[in-house]
C-alpha cells in the first residue's frame, strides 16, 4: 500500500488515488487503526468529530466513481466505531 501511494503522489492516473485511499481505510480499519484511516478522508473534506460530516455533493447529479469510493470508505468508520460500543449487532 505505501508503495501504491507513494506512486500515485508522483504520477496520479485518474481513479487511482481514490482506488488507494479506499484500500487502504480498508487495511487501517483491519488492524484497529482508526486515527490512520480518518486522516486520509480529512484532505478529502470528510469530518468525524465531533460528529461525522461529509462533503455536499451537488443535487440531482449523478455520484463519480470516485467520490463513491470515498463516500463509502468513509461511512466504514462510524460502523466500526459501533460496532466496538455495541451498537450494531454481529
């Protein structure tokens, strides 16, 4: 993964930065490493303290591929955020 990014860094191909940031939310989540997985959707405009917030999409428009990948990348933290408290069941 750090191999992927530091990649995309230097020569960003379309997709592929959204491909790396949602893969690697996926492996920051895996290995209980919430703040990791929070900071890469920050320079994206997603806020989750002190209450989850995402970037406005415009109305009526259809949703990129890529603000789906982040879009949905984000929405895994507040679940595994739950699901460690108890509030959603196995």
């Amino acid at each position: 993964m750090r191999e992927a990014s530091e990649l995309a860094r230097r020569i960003p191909p379309a997709m592929f930065r959204e491909e790396v940031i949602s893969q690697q939310v996926c492996v920051d989540l895996a290995i209980s490493h919430l703040a990791a997985a929070q900071e890469l959707l920050k320079t994206d405009g997603f806020i989750f303290e002190p209450d989850f917030r995402f970037p406005d999409l415009p109305y009526g428009t259809n949703v990129p591929h890529t603000a789906g990948l982040l879009d949905n990348s984000a929405l895994r933290l507040p679940l595994y955020q739950g699901r460690g408290k108890g509030d959603l069941e196995n």
